[in-house]
C-alpha cells in the first residue's frame, strides 16, 4: 500500500519526465494504433523495446490531458489493488485518456481497468510479460481489448533509424547489432547483458520465487547459444541436472512470457505429435543474442536463421519446422493454408546444395505446393527442378517485403 500523497507527488512528476523525453523514432506500427472507449489498447513486448516511447507518441497525437502512470517508478513500491481508489481520487472523473506502464505489476490490476472501461474511459497499457497480461485480459476484458506485441526494430525500422541503405553491408551491421533501440544509440554490448541479468532476475527469479537461479540463467544461456536447434525438456533436464521436466518447462514458459526466447514447433496436422516433438528455439534479437553467447556469433547461417524467424513472427502466429524425409526451416500457416514454405542458408554450393534444395522439395511435395523459397546471405538465382521453382534470394531483399 502506498501513500495518496506519494502517489500524487509520484503521477506529477512522472508527466514532467514524459514532457521532457524525446519523442524518439516513430515506429512503423503506431499509424495503425487509435484509442477508443470500445477497445483497451495492450501493448506488450520485452523489456526496453520501445513501448514507454510508443505510449508517449500516442499521447503526444492527444490534444487533451492525459495521466500517465508507470508502475515500475520505486518512489511507488508496493502499490496494491486498493491504491487505485487513491489514483482515482487524485485525477477526478474529467480526464479521458489513460496510459499505463506495465501494469502486470500490480495484482488484479484488471478490476480497475474494467472500472475504467465501464466509465468509457480510452486507455493503453504496456507490459513485459505475456501470461499475465493475456490471463487477467481472459477473465476480466474479453472481448474488450486490442492486443499488439512490439519488438526490438525490424530490418526496415533499422534503416530509417540509422539513415542507412539497404545493402548487404547494412544488412551485416543489423545481424550484428540487432534493433534494440538505446543499443543502437550506445553500440555497449553491456546493455544487452545487462538488459538479460535484469529480464531473468526481475521478470522470473524474483516473481516466481526460483531457488535454483544459477540453473535457470544456464538455460536460458543455453538455449540462446542454439537458436535454430532443437531442443528436448528431458535432454535439458538431464544436461543441467534439474529435478523434473515440467521445471524445465517452467523456466521455458518463463522465459517466453518475457519475449527473450520463442520456441516453434515441428509441423503436424495432429496437435497431439505437435505438443510432444522436440521443439525449435530463437532469440528475440540477434544483437542481444550475440553478448550474451560465445557460440553463436560466428554462426552466420544461424543468425540468418533467427533473423528471417523474427521477421515472420512479427506478422504471422502459426510457425513451424517441417522434418520428414527431409528438413524444412520455415512453414507459416494460416487457418488452414500453407502461405510460405521456406528454407534458409548462407550460401548454397556444391557440398550443401543437395540436402538445402531436398528439404525444401520434401517439404513442398508434402503440402502439394509447387513454389518454394531459400533465403540466403547474398545469392539470387531460379531454380527449375522438374515442375517446381525454387527461388533464391538475399535475406536483406526479401526483407523489404516482408517486415512490418
């Protein structure tokens, strides 16, 4: 429980600080974002990706008062459901627009949001932690949000930032630097090692009371050191020497609630062979991945890899791996159509040509397509193999049309 008058003196300076904060860089998805009393706007995302300033240049369209509220502020430490009847002392009933700042820190915050609602207040709110913001939306506010996810720049977000053109050399900068924003301002990899030290301690040690923190940050390092690999809760569990799979899968739950690791399942039209296949799994930036792995930053094919993963996971929810009579990197499903099949190298020659172009064709005559894609470093070319086409192309071209 906090404080009316810390509370008070905490909302006041809180909107000075939102004053004097650069604007900063318009990111692509905020001309699609608009308040209304119909919809509450969640923006969720990991940790220093952008969504405080996304919520400032919301607010900065808005020619009225606002209140903005960030609850990771320590001056308000400890603030509780019953403080909320003390915000809504202090604003009164004439301001109209609501912003929150990872709300997910206060138990039940959703009880007071739905007040809002209920008042036909225009509200946003951002968190860092997809479980919670998604069960409390479930039960409280179905039906009555709008959901997007942001996450670090995107290739084409990084161009503008920078001012740069797209070539391969730019696209080399980006594998490396990855599009987190105040990274880009600073090139230390400390903040990308600092940034993970601070996810894994705040968003899962701490609120989820772990004992064993030593062994979750090992597989969290793990599993960043190999993206685009498969990987088994029980081959995890033996490795580390955890005392039950489902403490893996906890700690695997964990770190994907908190954006730094998303795990794709292997393609099947039975849910049941999806959820027992061993799973894929990638990094949510390839800058952050690299501070903080010694293995993976020489990997260009997999940093390609992880690269094309979060480009298709920023447009499309249904991702998968294909293995059968070969391997396929990529299948995007919507509903029930397969809408890209894709296979990624850093170079195809002679001594990986056949295995690359099999799994693709594997993959394609599966789904009955006759149109396949390999994305690679730098070659561009056709290939006709019987009545299929395969299409070779940059990563860094097919890049343009794709991100968002």
């Amino acid at each position: 429980m906090v404080l009316k008058s810390e509370i008070e003196k905490s909302l006041v300076l809180q909107r000075l600080f939102l004053n004097k904060k650069q604007e900063g860089f318009n990111r692509e998805s905020l001309a699609k974002l608009q308040l209304s009393t119909s919809h509450i706007l969640i923006i969720t995302g990991v940790r220093r990706c952008g969504k405080s300033t996304l919520l400032q240049q919301i607010s900065k369209k808005i020619k009225e008062e606002i209140i903005y509220f960030n609850f990771e502020d320590p001056r308000i430490y400890g603030f509780e459901l019953e403080d909320f009847t003390k915000l809504d002392e202090i604003v009164g009933d004439e301001i109209r627009y609501y912003f929150f700042d990872e709300i997910q820190n206060v138990e039940k915050w959703e009880l007071f949001i739905r007040h809002l609602h209920d008042r036909d207040k225009r509200i946003a709110i951002t968190g860092s932690n997809a479980s919670l913001l998604s069960k409390e939306l479930g039960t409280r506010l179905t039906g009555r949000n709008i959901q997007i996810e942001l996450f670090p720049f995107s290739y084409n977000e990084y161009l503008m930032f920078l001012q740069l053109e797209n070539n391969l050399t730019s696209f080399n900068l980006y594998l490396e630097d990855g599009g987190f924003p105040e990274y880009l301002k600073s090139k230390h990899k400390e903040q990308h090692q600092q940034l993970f030290k601070d996810i894994v301690y705040r968003d899962i040690i701490v609120r989820h009371g772990i004992r064993q923190a030593k062994t979750l940050i090992d597989i969290a390092l793990f599993l960043i050191a190999n993206v685009g690999k498969e990987y088994s809760l029980n081959g995890i569990k033996n490795t580390f020497g955890v005392g039950s799979a489902n403490s893996v899968a906890d700690y695997i739950h964990w770190l994907e609630d908190s954006y730094v690791l998303f795990s794709m399942p292997r393609f099947s039209w039975s849910l049941k062979s999806v959820s027992i296949n061993p799973k894929k799994v990638y990094c949510i930036d390839t800058g952050f991945a690299q501070a903080n792995s010694l293995s993976f930053s020489e990997d260009t094919g997999r940093l390609l890899e992880n690269c094309v993963y979060l480009a298709l996971r920023r447009k499309y929810k249904e991702i998968y791996y294909f293995k059968d009579k070969g391997e396929c990197d990529f299948i995007v499903k919507e509903a029930q159509d397969i809408l890209h099949i894709i296979q990624v190298c850093a170079e195809i020659h002679p001594d990986n040509k056949a295995r690359e172009v099999n799994g693709l064709l594997a993959a394609l005559t599966f789904f009955s397509k006759t149109e396949g894609l390999i994305l690679t470093l730098n070659q561009e070319d056709v290939l006709m193999i019987n009545d299929v086409k395969v299409r070779l192309l940059p990563v860094w071209k097919w890049l343009q049309s794709i991100d968002v």
